[in-house]
C-alpha cells in the first residue's frame, strides 16, 4: 500500500474535543494505492497550538472522509478536482466535532 498527502496545511481554528481546547487544523488530502485501486480521503486533524512553534499534531480529534474510491491509480486532474471542494469537505468535517476552520489564517504554507 502506498499512502501520499497530496495536500496539506496547517490553519488556525476552533476546536474543544475530549475536554482539550484546539486551536489549529491540519488539513489534508490523502491518496491510498493498493492493489490497482486509489482511494482519496480529506481530513482534518484539530490540535492544540498553544505557541506560535507549536505544530505537534493530537490524533485523538482527527476526522476524516473518503471523497473518492475506485479501480485506477492517482490522477492530477483528479487531484485537482478534489482541491476544488476541500474546504467544503473539511468544513463538513469540522462541523461534525463542533469545530471551526479559519480559511483565512494559514500558519504554514501549503505542502
């Protein structure tokens, strides 16, 4: 099996899970090949963030969704596509642990 993050970034945000305040998301697309099958997932990881050197990301509030599954191998215009609607699908997740993304704050640039 071979796991690639396509995408990723580090953005400020809002967060209480398992009792801990959050207050950054690591978001990222994430292509899985195995087998002759690729597999696309958006997730998005809340963490703590309490310094601005701070990126040690928690697992326990990790939240995921697979955008994508089917016979074939990873595609840019694909790939493309599912960047199109990432922070839809990321928001969607956020909303699920009553969190909140700041888009509009990215605290690294995009991997």
């Amino acid at each position: 099996m071979a796991t690639v993050n396509v995408y990723q970034q580090y953005f400020a945000a809002e967060c209480t899970f398992n009792g801990v305040e959050r207050h950054a998301a690591s978001v990222m697309l994430i292509a899985t090949s195995e087998e002759g099958r690729i597999k696309y997932d958006v997730a998005v990881s809340f963490f703590p963030h309490v310094s601005e050197d701070d990126f040690a990301v928690s697992y326990d509030a990790y939240f995921s969704k697979v955008v994508f599954e089917a016979p074939g191998r990873r595609s840019k215009k694909r790939e493309q596509q599912f960047m199109e609607i990432i922070q839809e699908e990321a928001d969607s997740l956020a909303d699920e642990a009553n969190g909140k993304i700041f888009w509009d704050k990215p605290l690294i640039e995009a991997r």
